[in-house]
C-alpha cells in the first residue's frame, strides 16, 4: 500500500543513514484494543491499521529503507469469530485493488507470504494480479503475511527438501541453511535486521521464526493504529544504539 500523498519526508535528522535497518518486519497488533477503548467494533481497529501500514510503507520509501515485511493474518487468526475473519480478508483484497495503482507508480515490489491455498479465491486472484503487475518494480520489497504460520512454512520446506533427497537430487548432507532458507518463502529476502511489535505483547506468535534468528527485537506499547511516523522514529532511534554482535565480542 503506498499513502495519498506525494510529498517526501525527510529522514530525522538525529537517524544515521548509513546505519538503518536494510529490511524491517512488523508484527501489527493491538487493532482490537485500539477499537475497544474508543467504543468501536473491533473491525474498526483493522481499517485503522490499514492507514498506519499504508504510512509505515510511505516511511521505508522515503527514508531509504528497502525491504518491509509485516504480519497482517496468522494461520492462528482463523480461530477469530467468522465476522471478523470475512472483513479482514475483504479488507485485504480491497487493500490489494485500490493500492495496486499507486504500488506500481511508487515502484513498490509486493509480495504475499503464506500458505495462499485456502484463502477465499478473490482474494487469492488480487494478490496475483497486484503481484504481478509489481513484478518488476525496483523500489521498496513490501512483503504481507496472510495465513502465515512460521512452523507451517519450515515443516513446508522439509517437505520439499525431503522430496528432493528421495528423488535422488540431493543427499541429506547436502542439507544445511543455506538450502532450507532458499525453501523458505522469504528465499529472496533478506533476514530482517528490525522486528517491530506494537500493543505490548513480547511474544514472536509464530512470525518469521527462522529469519528472525538475529533480529533486533522492538516491543512498543503503542497501539498499531498508532504506530504512526513519530513511533517509527522512536523504533529506528532505539534500533541504532543497539550493538549487534552476532555472537560475537
Ligand atoms: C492485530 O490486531 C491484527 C490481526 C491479528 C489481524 P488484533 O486484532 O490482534 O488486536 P488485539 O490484539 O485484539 O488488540
Ligand atoms: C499476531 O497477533 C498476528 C498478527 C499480527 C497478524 P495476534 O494478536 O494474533 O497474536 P497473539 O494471539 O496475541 O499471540
Ligand atoms: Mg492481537
């Protein structure tokens, strides 16, 4: 999704552009409570949350950030109330229409992650078309996660490997990270260096678990309706006094 308005925002000045996070991911949350402490239905949240992302995108893009990855529906979230499952993938699929104009001329590159097999077929068939037409694209990898599961996506790549071995193409030696990333949906993205969670949760809820292994963890309180450009701000401030060692001294 890319925002209405054109105009670029500058990078703060106190943020080091040459130590910005290359790829961030996102753990959207807390669009529910968002609503409810303001009397709305809990779907209200969801369309709110849809502005922030939409800004949140505007964000990567100006500040020369390349790759953004964010959580928006987990093989868990199919245990939500049916209401609530129906708009969200009608918010989805309309998301992926009325954006896909603005992604193609922002040079924005989407991406859909998951398992895309038992998502209702209009759905299904925006995201092939919005994918599609972005194929080419040069501009910000912009990769959403609808009915992810980060246990179902390493157990769907074992799959595969397996497959592969008894066909005789690879022996099991073969096998090491390289190979079960590249079986991975995110096989052509980068680990991400940034997760970001909003509403407080400190918890991963089966998101990335194999390409989080080295990312900086970010747990803020705020709200995901909220998580606007200031929070952002505060995320990457906070991202740059970490020192990442990788295990290292
Ligand atoms: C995140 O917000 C959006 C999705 C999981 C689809 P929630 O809907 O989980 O909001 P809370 O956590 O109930 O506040
Ligand atoms: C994680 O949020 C999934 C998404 C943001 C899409 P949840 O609200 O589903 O996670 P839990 O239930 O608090 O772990
Ligand atoms: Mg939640």
């Amino acid at each position: 999704m890319t925002p209405k308005t054109t105009s670029l925002i500058e990078l703060p000045a106190d943020l080091d552009c040459t130590r910005l996070p290359q790829h961030v991911a996102a753990i959207m949350d807390g669009n529910g409570r968002w609503a409810k402490k303001r009397g709305f239905p809990r779907i209200v949240g969801h369309q709110r949350g849809a502005d922030a992302l939409r800004n949140l995108l505007r964000c990567c893009k100006d500040w020369g950030i390349s790759a953004l990855t964010v959580y928006a529906f987990s093989t868990e979230n199919w245990g939500r109330s049916i209401e609530e499952v129906d708009f969200l993938m009608t918010l989805f699929e309309n998301l992926f229409q009325i954006e896909l104009a603005e992604m193609v001329s922002e040079q924005v590159k989407l991406e859909v992650v998951g398992n895309l097999e038992n998502i209702p077929p209009s759905l299904y068939d925006a995201i092939d078309r919005a994918r599609t037409a972005t194929q080419h694209n040069q501009g910000v990898r912009f990769t959403v996660a609808i009915n992810y599961g980060g246990r179902q996506e390493i157990v769907r790549a074992c799959q595969t490997i397996a497959t592969q071995v008894q066909q005789g193409l690879i022996r099991p030696a073969d096998i090491d990270e390289n190979i079960l990333s590249q079986h991975l949906h995110t096989a052509d993205l980068p680990d991400p260096d940034l997760l970001i969670r909003t509403s407080g949760e400190m918890r991963i809820s089966n998101f990335l678990l194999w390409q989080l292994a080295y990312a900086e963890f970010y747990v803020t309180d705020t709200l995901w309706p909220d998580f606007d450009r200031r929070a952002f701000h505060q995320a990457l401030l906070n991202y740059q006094q970490r020192h990442r060692r990788f295990g290292k001294i």
